[in-house]
C-alpha cells in the first residue's frame, strides 16, 4: 500500500477508551474535603451533573468536577487531588473498566493508532500498561493540551507518518477537545456523546461499540 493511503485512527483517552465513575467520586470526596463544604454534598451534587444527560457544566466528569470547584479552592489543591486519584488508579485502588470494543479496535493492524491525551504521562503511561494495550499504539502524546495544540500535533503525526487528512478517524467524547479541531482538518469523526448538545460529526453514538460497523468501514473503505 502506498504510504499516503495508509489509515490513521487518533483516539482520546480518558471516558473514550476507559470509563471510571469510582474515580471521579474521589476526586469530588478530595475537593470537597478542601472546601469545607460537608463531603457527601459537594460528592453527590457533583455525580448528579455528571449523570445528568442535560449537563452543561462539563464536556466529562472531570471537567464538571473542576468547573463547580472553581474560585472556591486554588489551581495547586485541584492539581493536588488530580494527582492523588490518577495515583490510586493506577495502584488499583480505584476501579477502572476498560471498553473492550476499544481493544477490538486497536486489535485491526491495518491502521495506525494514535494516542492523544491531555493526561500527564507519568499518570496515563501506568494506566495505558495497567490495562494492557500501551503497545497498541504507533504513538502516544501525553500532556496534548487539546483543544489548543490538537492541530499542530495532528498536522505534525499526519507529516512524519505520510498520512493524508482524508484517510484519518478521530474518535473521542469531548467535542470541543476532540470532535471539532478535528472536523476542522478534513478527519472523518465518530462521537461518543454523552450529554445531549449541538453537535455535529460523521457518527454520533452513546457508545463506542455501537461504532465498530463504522470504523470497520472507514478502515475498509
């Protein structure tokens, strides 16, 4: 095959690949603690909004989370928390699913995977082994900062790879972070929608496995 027909498939990380509700209760349990409110109120308010399909504080539960701390304890503590839970995840003292019609994906070698996470390496590389699937992938970007530096990261992959624009998939459940830079660069995408906005993609789905037709196809095609 001609390397500029090759097949790109770039994926998001946290919510996409794994799910983990135990883990955003105890980054909610930590901040509350630091803001003095009484634990069980800021905990249950925070997973009622997650939960909520109406949610508009958050594009996923960390953000809800960090959004309804906001101007009520510093950036440190919420920096402070965020460590202390990915920590816990990865000693497997929090409890996290990984999707297995993410592994039946990964599994198709007829297309490169990459992975781009806002995550801190030092948090996701553990997990990524924990889980099993870290040498699935062709690369991995920890610390992505999407959406900001989605584009420079995507444009730099597609030209080491010798990979066209038209032949990548991207694949993710916060739209701002993942969907829209990516629709923006000509990738055909596939959205995992967890709450109920405006949005617009190539496939629209409340699962990732309710995809696997599509992606087979794209992969195919």
């Amino acid at each position: 095959m001609n390397k500029a027909q090759e097949k790109a498939i770039i994926w998001d990380f946290d919510g996409t690949i794994y799910h983990s509700e135990d883990s955003y209760r105890e980054y909610a349990k930590c901040i509350g603690n630091l803001i003095g409110s009484s634990d069980g109120d800021f905990v249950e308010k925070c997973m009622g909004v997650i939960k909520d399909r109406e949610n508009k504080v958050g594009d996923d539960g960390w953000a809800v989370i960090a959004n309804l701390s906001k101007g009520r304890i510093s950036e440190a503590e919420m920096n402070k928390c965020f460590a202390e839970v990915r920590n816990k995840m990865n000693m497997g003292r929090i409890s996290v699913t990984l999707q297995k019609s993410a592994v039946e994906i990964l599994k198709i070698r007829r297309v490169k995977h990459f992975l781009l996470t806002n995550t801190p390496e030092a948090y996701a590389s553990p997990l990524l082994e924990n889980l099993g699937i870290k040498g699935m992938f062709h690369k991995i970007i920890y610390s992505s900062k999407k959406p900001d530096l989605f584009k420079e990261i995507a444009e730099d992959l597609l030209m080491q790879e010798n990979i066209e624009a038209s032949n990548v998939l991207s694949i993710g459940d916060n739209y701002k972070n993942d969907i829209l830079p990516s629709i923006q660069m000509g990738f055909t995408t596939v959205f995992i929608q967890l709450y109920e906005r405006n949005s617009r993609a190539d496939l629209t789905v409340s699962s990732l496995n309710e995809a696997i037709p599509f992606i087979e196809k794209f992969i195919e095609g």
